[in-house]
C-alpha cells in the first residue's frame, strides 16, 4: 500500500517515536526489502506511510493507498469479508495478528498476500496505531494448491476403480454406512442391486484375459449410466461382480432399474460362445429393499447377495428381489 502524496516524501511518517537515529537510514533498509512495510492511524483510519515496493507489486501507485478502504476494496471479493472482519476484531481488542488474502491488480488478476499485523497502543493503552509487513506469498500458495490438488487426486484414486471408472469396494462401504444411517433417520427406502456378469470365468478361458477387462469395461461403462442422481453409487464390487446402491427407492422402481440394465446388457451385444444362459453375455441381478429399521448393513448386503445366488441357481440371466 503507498502513501498519499502529502506523506510520500515524510521519512519518519512510518515511525513518528519509536526509531530513533537516522530515519533515512531506516526508510532505506525498509524499502530494500521484498515485505512491504505500511502504516495505519487507528482513528483516522488512513495510510500514514507505505513502501514504494507496492506499485511493481500489485500495480497500485504508492499514493492511491489512501485510507483502509482503499485496502479493503483491492482484496478479492470471496476473501474480502473474511480478511477484513478478521484483521478489524483483532486490532479492537489489541491483539497482533497476520492474514492471507488475495489481493487485487488493475487488471482484476490477484497476488495471494500475507499481512502481518502488530498493534501500537498510546500512554493509555488505546490502540494508536497498526503497522506491518506485506509478503508476496503466490509462489507458497501455488505449492500448496498443488498439494491439495494431488492429495484430492490421490483420494479419488483410492475410492475408484482402476479398470472401470466405477467406485471400488471401499468407496461403496463408506456410502453404504452413509445412506444406511439416512434411510434410518428420513424412513425412507433403500435399495440395493448386486449383478454378477454370467460364467465369466468360462469367458476368459474361451477368450482370454484382455477381453475379459474389456468386457468389464464395457459393463462398467454401461452401470456409469444408471447412477443417474447424485447420491446413487454404480460400483465395482470385485471380479465381475456390480453393485447399484439407490437412496430413495423402493422395491418397484430398483426392479425396474434392473430390467433396464438387462436390456442394456443385451444391447452390448458381447459374443460368449461358452455360455449356458445363451450366446451373448448376460448377468443376474439380486435386489433387496430396506428402511434400514434393523439389524446393520452388512446384514442387509448379504440378504442381497443370497437374492444373487437364488438367481443364480434357478437359471441366471434373470433378477430375484427382496423386501427386507
């Protein structure tokens, strides 16, 4: 921030008691530095001095920085009322402080800044005064969005999986103890579909491991599609095995959501020469319906899982439901 013309050239109007000597010493060493020193009168609420490093750094000349408005006004708009509500309640109660912020250029880009804030009172304890620093911290924030960035990444990988896209195992456990605690408390339904691709393990002796990763591409693909709210989760369960987990559903509409993914399936048109339920893969389908009034998930999961293999046993490529 710079100081209004009329204080421009005030070599003690940074410190008017407190350095004692040579001021242009002092003015000099304080605006060799990359921080870049200001200072604020409480009562008057104006710059009474800010290092002429502002102007290469934000584009602001040194005099525009007239008043704590001006400040205010060159931070960015979603920083604003946090920085400016935080650096005000602790000057009134006199306490040091340091703030980052985004500050604003004439051209509307910003320069992520660090003040930091030490609080001068008179002989009777009042606040007089706020003098500090500003640190040109961009490259630090930079890195540490970027950290951020891989850190989101590396929890997106750890709940997806690598071959399909589709949440993995682990993703689906934290959803389901969510979804299972919600269906608890609203009393509303919650259904749950697990597929089994049919005689898969006859599809990749017969064809080979890699179609058999693109045959569950392919399905996984297709079971993306059926996820179709936010809070529904298509995912990967392990092997050839699918599940679709559906807040809000009833027993009707998760069976419904089933025969469309039968259809689907068929419209893959995926050759298996091996199969006993036909020449094209298909899968069965287990779907239990609960609100979550008993027992626990795990409980719930397997009731599905046995709806699984009841379609299994009585022929495949067909769909077996429970209330439970």
């Amino acid at each position: 921030m710079t100081t209004p013309a009329t204080h421009a050239n005030d070599t003690a109007a940074f410190d008017p008691g407190s350095f004692e000597g040579d001021h242009a010493v002092y003015k000099t060493l304080l605006e060799s530095t990359n921080a870049i020193p200001w200072k604020i009168d409480w009562r008057s609420m104006r710059f009474g001095y800010i290092g002429p490093q502002i102007e290469p750094l934000l584009g602001w000349a040194q005099d525009s920085w007239m008043t704590v408005e001006d400040w205010a006004t060159r931070i960015h708009p979603e920083d604003r009322e946090r920085a400016v509500n935080f650096c005000v309640s602790q000057s009134q109660a006199g306490v040091d402080h340091e703030v980052d912020y985004r500050a604003l250029t004439p051209d509307g880009s910003y320069v992520w800044i660090r003040d930091v804030v030490h609080v001068v009172r008179d002989d009777n304890g009042e606040v007089d005064c706020l003098v500090g620093f500003m640190f040109d911290i961009s490259e630090r924030k930079q890195a540490e969005e970027e950290l951020l960035r891989l850190q989101r990444e590396l929890e997106r990988l750890s709940l997806t999986d690598g071959l399909t896209g589709l949440s993995n195992r682990r993703k689906f456990d934290q959803q389901l103890e969510l979804e299972w605690k919600e269906s608890r408390r609203s009393g509303k339904p919650l259904s749950l579909i697990v597929m089994d691709i049919d005689y898969f393990k006859q599809f990749n002796d017969l064809y080979g491991h890699i179609a058999g990763d693109e045959c569950l591409k392919a399905i996984g693909g297709m079971l993306k599609g059926f996820a179709r709210r936010p809070r529904d989760v298509a995912a990967r369960f392990g092997g050839e095995e699918f599940v679709l987990l559906l807040p809000d559903t009833d027993q009707d509409e998760a069976r419904k959501l089933a025969e469309e993914c039968t259809r689907a399936i068929a419209g893959l048109d995926i050759a298996h020469e091996d199969s006993q339920a036909g020449c094209r893969v298909t899968a069965s389908f287990g779907i239990g319906t609960t609100v979550a009034a008993w027992t626990d998930p795990r409980a719930f999961l397997e009731i599905v899982d046995q709806q699984l293999y009841a379609a299994k046993r009585n022929g495949r490529n067909r769909i077996a439901a429970e209330i439970a």
